[in-house]
C-alpha cells in the first residue's frame, strides 16, 4: 500500500523542475532510479518518518530542528 501510495503522488508530479526541496527530491530519484524505484525509495522514507513518530512520540516537523552549537 505504500508503494501504491507512492506511485499516485510520483504520477501527479510536475514534469519541470519545482521550487519546493521535496519536489525536486523526487524529481531526482525519478531521473535516477525510475518511476518504480522512486515510489520505494517515497515508500520507505515515508514509513521510516512514521517509525520514528510512532516509537517515539511528537509530532510531524517537516524542517528538523537544528542542534544548538554548544549543546
């Protein structure tokens, strides 16, 4: 289900180069690896976020928090 998932948002991507980091992220691996290889690679980044936030706890934060220098 999650490959599917991937698929249906691979087939609604721009065919030119957007501006968001995720759009060209996906652009790239689509370029690189195929329509099918860039659904998995979609697919287990997806399921590795919702590990984390299951096993973990908190919220979805799309831009990480940077580590404080010193601590």
């Amino acid at each position: 289900m999650l490959v599917s998932g991937a698929q249906a948002v691979l087939q609604k991507l721009p065919a030119e180069p957007g501006e968001a980091a995720d759009t060209r992220r996906l652009q790239r691996w689509r370029a690189r690896h195929g329509t099918k290889g860039a659904a998995v690679r979609l697919a287990n980044r997806n399921l590795r976020i919702a590990w984390v936030l299951l096993t973990r706890g908190g919220s979805y934060e799309p831009e990480p928090r940077r580590a404080l220098p010193g601590g």
